[in-house]
C-alpha cells in the first residue's frame, strides 16, 4: 500500500508539473500581454492627444490668418486676396476634420474587443502615423500660407 501512495504522489507531481504550472506560466505570460498592451495603447493615446492638439493649433492660425486678411483689406480685396482668404479657411476645416477623425480612432482604440486583434492594433498604429505625418505637412503649408500673407498685406489694394 506505501508504494501505492508513492505512485499516486509522483503520479500527481508529474501532472501537476505537466498541466498545471505551464498554464501558470502561461497566465502571467498572458497578464504581461496584457499590460504591455495597455502600455502601448495608452501611447498611441498620448500621440493622438498631441496630434490634436496640433490640429487644433492650426485651425486657430488659419482662421487667425483669414481674419488678418479681411482686417487688412477693409474691404477691398482682390480676387487674390479672396482666395486666399477661402485657402485659410478650407485648411482650418481640414484640421477640424482631421481632429474629428481621430476622436474617432480614440472611440475605437476604448473599444477593449477590437483592440484584442493584434491586426487593429497594427492598423490604429498605421494611421495614427499618418496622421501625424498630416499635421506635419499641414503646419508646413501654413509657414508657407503665412509667408504668402505677408507678401499680400504689403500688396493690398488701396495702400
């Protein structure tokens, strides 16, 4: 009967070494997933923060920059003048769009179902870089919208 126990001991160790600690293992493994995702979700978080924030930055200068540009010309513009006027209003609602659609990703990103698939994370990640890379190259458009500005105060009409 004493080597009986014995054989049911090892029998249970071995199982329990078999069975039980690799899905131990595989739990805490599973756990880090887990908080190495939410680490990097709330990164991408931060960056579409500061991207709309950028956005929100450039809306602001493009109206500033139309404003401007009906105070300078009180009210004798040219059609230059006009189109330039529009040019800054068609960037600052740009950049209102932009911001809307990544609220959008922010709405989808608190979405803890779809951010399982590693695919949607790869995909969020893809826009959210190109995103930035807009805001870029919107701000970029907006040095050189300021410059045409100047250059266009100092041509006004009846100055």
């Amino acid at each position: 009967m004493g080597m009986s126990k014995l054989t049911i001991a090892v029998a249970l160790t071995m199982t329990f070494g078999v069975l039980v600690i690799p899905g131990l293992r595989a739990q805490h493994t599973g756990q880090h997933q887990d908080q190495h995702q939410q680490q990097m979700m709330q990164q991408h978080m931060a960056q579409m923060q500061q991207t709309m924030q950028r956005m929100d930055r450039i809306s602001e200068q493009a109206h500033h920059l139309a404003e401007e540009m009906a105070q300078h010309s009180h009210g004798r513009m040219t059609e230059g003048h006009q189109a330039m006027q529009r040019m800054d209003e068609s960037m600052a609602s740009m950049a209102e769009e932009m911001k809307g659609l990544m609220e959008h990703m922010q709405e989808i990103a608190h979405d803890s179902a779809l951010m399982r698939d590693p695919s949607m994370m790869a995909d969020m990640d893809f826009l959210n870089m190109h995103f930035e890379a807009a805001a870029e190259w919107m701000e970029k458009g907006l040095e050189v919208m300021e410059r045409m500005h100047k250059r266009a105060v100092q041509q006004r009409p009846g100055r």
